[in-house]
C-alpha cells in the first residue's frame, strides 16, 4: 500500500471530513423537517423551539469535525518539514 498522497492521521484526508458533514447536513435535515416547529422549552424566561436543539449539537460536531481536520494537516505539514 503507497502512502503518496495519503496521511498517517485520517483526520487530515479532506474526502474523509466532506463525508462527515455531509452525514451530518443530512442528519439536520432529517431532525428539522421530523420535529415539529410549534414545540418550544422554557428556558431562562425565554421560549426556545426544540427544533433549534439537535441543530444546535450537529452544528457543534460540524466545528469539532472541521478544527480535527485543521489540526491533523498542521500536524502531518510539520512532521513533513521536520
């Protein structure tokens, strides 16, 4: 197996994160059009619809999924310089 063009950290393959928030852009898809938008939780004094919840966590993944991928490359840039 050739390892030209091919990281030891598969955080940094790009393929790898597109497929990841493509999962997860479907999965907030899917939560957005199966929670019903007149739904809300009372938090603070403030009413907050619980479809904005699962969007707010998937959002939150999407971050963490992107800054991995970020690092990894920072990473495999300077163990190829070093």
């Amino acid at each position: 197996m050739s390892e030209t063009g091919r990281s030891l950290n598969p955080a940094a393959d790009e393929r790898r994160m597109y497929v990841a928030l493509g999962v997860l852009v479907v999965l907030g898809l899917l939560a957005w059009f199966t929670i019903d938008g007149s739904v809300a939780l009372h938090v603070a004094g403030r009413q907050v619809p619980v479809r904005w919840l699962p969007e707010l966590v998937l959002g939150l993944f999407a971050f963490r999924t992107v800054m991995a991928h970020m690092r990894a490359r920072l990473e495999t840039k300077g163990s190829k310089e070093g």
